[in-house]
C-alpha cells in the first residue's frame, strides 16, 4: 500500500521539523518527508490541508483489560480507542489475570493484538511471579517474549530485600524497571490527606506515601547503580509512574540532578485537575493516585514544561459501570482516557502557553526515551518521523475542538472526569506501519 499525506503540516519534536510539506509511504515505512520521489503513484491520497501530521503518539500507561477482565474492555474495544486518540503504541502494564509473569501469557498477548492489525503493544512483565513481592520472575525469558521493562503496577513490594535484589538483577541485563512509589502502609486511602477529605470523611493518602517510597528506591538505586558500573554492567533505569506530588517531584529532580538514571511521568488527571474536581462525591473522579491540592497540579505541570517529568499519560483504566455507580470509597477507581489524551495535551499547552511542539514532545519523543533500546529494531522511529522508519503516523486538526461525551468514545470503559470538557483539537487520521487505522 502506497499513500501519500498531502499539503499538512509536518511537526517532529525529535527532530526540531516543523514545515509544510508531503509524506509518502511504502511498504509500511516514510520513503520522503517533503521531496516525494518522482516515480511514486500512491494508492490512496490523505488531504492534510489545515491539519498536524505528526509522529504516532505513545502512551506508556493502558490497561487493556485482557486477559481476564473482559466485562470492563477488550482488546478490540480498547485498541480501537488507541487508534481513534492517535496513539500507535502503548505500554500495558502486567497486572492482568492472570498476571503477565510467564512467556506464553505475554506471547498470547501480543499474538492476539497483533491479529488486530491496530496499535502497537509493549508488554510489561511481572517484576515478581503473581506481583506478591517474593519471588523475582525469569526476566529473560520474558524479555525474549516481548517485555520492554518489568514493573509491579500498583502492587508495593513490602519486602526491601526482594526490591534490591530486583534491581540488582535488571542491572546486570541493562533491563527498566518500572515502579509506582507508595508506600504501602500510608497508601490505603481513597482522597489526598487534607482539609477536603477530612471534611468528607474520605480515608487519605499523604504525600508522604510517595515521598517515603521515593527515599528507599533512591537509596537503593545508589548503592546498586555504584555497583554496576564498578562491574562493568549496563545499570538500572527507573522510571517512576504517575507522579502526584510536588514533594514527590522535587525528590526526582534532585535525583536527576545527582545523575541517578530515572525518569518519570504524570497522568492526565492529576496534571489537569485537583481534588476540588472531585466535587460532591464524583466517582469518576476516583482515581489512583488520588487528585492532589492545586498547588501539587501545578507544580506538576511546572515540571512537566521543564523536563523534569519526562513524559504524559492518559493512566488508561477502563471500569464497568457497575463498580462506578457507588459511593465514592467503594467505586473502583479508573477512567478511561486514551482517546482524550492528544486534546489533554493540548490543552495543558494552550493554558500554560506552552507550543504545539512541546504537547507533541511529551507524547512522542519523551516516552521514546523511556523505552529506548527495549524496543528492538523499532527504536529509531517509534515516536518520531524519519525516512526510512515506520509509518506510524498521527494526523490531526488543531483547530477542531469537540466536547467528551461518553457515548462517543470507543472504549468500553465510559466513565471520565473530563466528561462535558471541551478539547481544542481533534484526530482525523492514523497511521500504524503504513496502514490506515482509523479516519474520522
């Protein structure tokens, strides 16, 4: 399949491009990015008259809800919904059912997303066999499978040993471990400690349940980070989940700085809203981790502009209805978002005065770094635009504005704080290796 995108305006924040100019596709790969070779017949013609053609989003946080939690998505409904936001490769985390700490589970997977010929799936693995936190998993086997990193979603290790060790061992292969820092004795709530929650009678979570699990993983980090490179071993990279906290964040910073390897993200929701969002007793507003006061949100915006946060999340999490419509404490907490995440993005641009360039660069070539060399001969070209690299490819209007509503989104998740929000931009197209996976 030839095709040729037409008349749009080519932005890679990779690169630094940003022009007007054509793209031609072949065999699944850019063959030209503004001198269209001159014996090229395309099958089909893309019009990208007014519109962004911009590198395929990637989204380092979404649950696909396979295997064994099909009553709340699938992989058709949520991979279509992947597609429809423009994101061509996401990352699912390994807390499925059952777990994702064998090859065959993780084999099974990708099999089955691949049939789908949609977005692109990085698996996971399990950090420890069942996420129980004793047991390490044989991360080589599931390396060889198709894991990009090894993470325990949101299951803390209790076991400080057992984390070390962990982190000893990825070390030694060069492998990215993958952690949500909470403590676990401090991280049972439902609503960030405060004012707000204790005058709802909601269970809080501290700042401190992120601070004091950043401090352990920290110090462990140097003393194994030391270690590997006195070895001769590649080391450890880490990266931190959906940081909540300004404490938190200035931790990471201050790790950075001291040239521990980590990077981090932030979800959409805690980037864009507070717990003042949660009005009275929203359930689409119950999320993990919890929304913070407004100064933890701007701060992290703050460190989302200037690099610190490395990277933007939709926190994809798709809930049945059923575990939605309950009081707040007991409702399941999640919201669907991967299709919202471009216009979010966007959004958190246009209101911090931020460019188009920078809301791109967190969806694309910021999680392209997390990944980096986990992802094989793909590297060069996941989340960026570059000849002779695939042909995933976002194309949308940036000034086509639409407002969420549930019955509009393809996930089978309908449940989303940003109901009724207005987002500045919307996909018409998108591309993964050369095919056309969705079109408004």
């Amino acid at each position: 399949m030839k095709i040729l995108i037409q008349n749009g305006r080519v932005m890679d924040p990779a690169s630094g491009r940003d022009e007007l100019a054509d793209v031609a596709i072949a065999a699944g790969r850019i063959i030209g990015i503004g001198r269209v070779p001159p014996d090229f017949t395309p099958n089909r013609t893309i019009n990208a008259s007014g519109c962004v053609v911009a590198p395929g989003l990637v989204d380092l946080s979404v649950r696909l809800r396979e295997p064994g939690q099909e009553h709340a998505g699938m992989l058709e409904s949520e991979m279509a919904a992947a597609v429809a936001g423009g994101v061509t490769s996401l990352v699912c985390p390994p807390d499925t059912d059952p777990v994702l700490d064998e090859p065959g589970l993780v084999d099974m997977l990708k099999f089955r997303a691949e049939k789908l010929h949609l977005a692109r799936v990085f698996p996971l693995g399990a950090l420890t066999r069942g996420l129980k936190g004793e047991v390490l998993t044989e991360m080589a086997e599931l390396t060889e499978s198709g894991c990009v990193g090894f993470g325990q979603a949101e299951v803390p290790i209790l076991n400080t040993q057992v984390l070390q060790r962990a982190l000893q061992y990825a070390a030694t292969f060069g492998y990215t471990v993958w952690l949500r820092p909470l403590d676990p004795w401090l991280g049972k709530g439902v609503a960030a400690s405060g004012p707000l929650a204790t005058r709802m009678g909601l269970a809080g979570v501290p700042a401190a349940a992120e601070t004091i699990a950043l401090h352990t993983l920290f110090e462990l980090l140097r003393g194994v980070h030391a270690a590997a490179r006195a070895n001769g071993d590649e080391g450890v990279h880490v990266h931190l989940c959906r940081i909540s906290s300004a404490a938190g964040l200035d931790l990471v910073r201050a790790a950075r700085a001291e040239g521990l390897p980590v990077t981090c993200d932030v979800s959409v929701h805690n980037l864009l809203l507070s717990e003042v969002d949660i009005g009275y007793y929203d359930s689409r507003a119950r999320l993990v981790p919890p929304l913070r006061s407004p100064r933890d949100r701007d701060a992290l915006r703050a460190g989302l502009a200037d690099g610190t946060i490395t990277a933007l999340v939709s926190d994809h999490n798709p809930v049945d209805a059923d575990a939605k419509v309950l009081p707040f404490a007991e409702a399941e907490p999640g919201a669907t978002g991967v299709e919202l995440l471009l216009g979010l993005a966007a959004r958190w641009a246009q209101q911090d005065g931020l460019g188009l360039m920078q809301a791109l660069a967190v969806l694309t070539s910021g999680p392209q770094t997390v990944l980096g060399n986990s992802l094989g001969t793909l590297a060069a070209s996941v989340g960026r635009l570059v000849e002779g690299g695939v042909a995933d490819i976002c194309v949308f209007d940036p000034n086509r504005p639409w407002v969420v509503r549930p019955q509009t989104l393809r996930s089978q998740g309908k449940h989303t704080p940003f109901e009724g929000h207005e987002l500045p931009v919307q996909v018409v197209a998108t591309l993964v290796g050369g095919q056309l996976a969705f079109q408004a």
